[in-house]
C-alpha cells in the first residue's frame, strides 16, 4: 500500500513540475538623450543619443526621430547610425528599418548651434517608432541656456529689480474706531475712514 502511494504522490506532483517554462526572449529597447554642461548664446554644444537593447532577443527599429526645439539648429552629425538632417537644420531623421541584436546599442552625436536669442531653458525630446509608426521609446533632455539675459549668463541680466518708486501706486489707508461704551446710556459708536493718495 506505501508503494502505492508514494507512486500515485509522483504522479501528481510530477506533471506540475514539468509544466514551468522559462520566460519567452524578447528585446528590451530604451533610448537615451543627454548632454555635458550648460550651452551659451551664440555658441555650440552636443548631444549624445544611445539606442540600447538590453533584451535577448533582436529588434528592428524603423525610425529614429530628434526634434530639436527653437533655438538650436543641427551644426554637425557623427555616430553609428545614418541620420539626415531635416526641417530647415532643426530635425535629425534616422530612417531604417535596422537590426539591433540582442546587448547592441547605436550612437548618435549631434552638435548644435546656439542662437544669440536662444530661450533660456530648453528640452530636447528623441523618439523611436516601429514599423507602423508607433512609438517604442522615448527620452527627453532638458537643458539651461546661458549669456544675454538669462540668468547666470554674461549680459545685464539676473540682477535684481529693486529698488521701485512706489509715488502715487499705493493708497494709505486710515481708519479709526471709537467705542465710548457702547452699553451705557447717551454712549456712541463712531468711525472715521480717510483715503488718502500720495501722488507723485
């Protein structure tokens, strides 16, 4: 009878055992979009975009997209990836499909110029879309503009607004109450409210 059992017990057990199977591979995608330091006004700076597969499995990637925002144009481009630029120097395109095996990631450097009247703050923003034109991934850098009149930059700017003339900006207000016991017979309740502007 233990016989029995110890083989009906394998019985159960065993096909549970069997049944767990390791995770099907896939690609793992993620796109990253960084730079070094504060850009000036009027100058250059760089920015570093790195496709990576971390997944077991490949990827195909139809299309590699950095909109660049106002301000910036596309000086020069390098990397491992071929990319045009696009839209008057403020796009770079990287048109596929390509493979990106399993553990391989691709490089894009893209140098830009910095107009004089660039905004203070910026944010760069790549996307990676699929076949259908869906996008996978995505990353964005923001990024501070100095010289001129941003802050902490070369020009006048920054400083403080102080001191202001406030002449004829704010009413002086008076208003005074009296309370001559106002429970006792005879007694009054009386206020007095001046307005007053100095002008300038």
């Amino acid at each position: 009878m233990s016989a029995l059992g110890t083989v009906v017990g394998l019985g159960v057990v065993l096909p549970f055992a069997l049944s767990a199977t390791p995770a099907h591979a896939q690609p793992i995608l993620s796109v990253d979009k960084s730079h070094e330091g504060n850009f000036a006004r009027g100058g250059q700076g760089v920015y570093n975009i790195t496709l990576t597969n971390s997944g077991d499995e490949g990827a195909s990637v139809a299309e590699l997209t950095d909109n660049l925002p106002a301000g910036l144009t596309v000086a020069d481009l390098g990397g491992s990836l071929p990319c045009e630029v696009t839209n008057g120097g403020m796009t770079v395109q990287c048109n596929g499909p390509f493979a990106v095996g399993p553990g391989a990631s691709f490089t894009v450097v893209v140098t830009v110029n910095i107009a004089d009247n660039a905004p203070c703050s910026v944010t760069n923003t790549v996307t990676v879309a699929d076949e259908a034109g869906g996008v996978i991934v995505s990353d964005s850098d923001p990024t501070t503009i100095t010289g001129g009149d941003c802050d902490g930059g070369n020009g006048d700017g920054g400083g403080s607004i102080l001191p202001i003339n406030l002449n004829g900006v704010i009413p002086m207000f008076n208003n005074i109450t009296t309370n001559n016991n106002i429970n006792s017979p005879g007694a009054s309740n009386s206020s007095l409210q001046t307005f007053g502007l100095n002008a300038p």
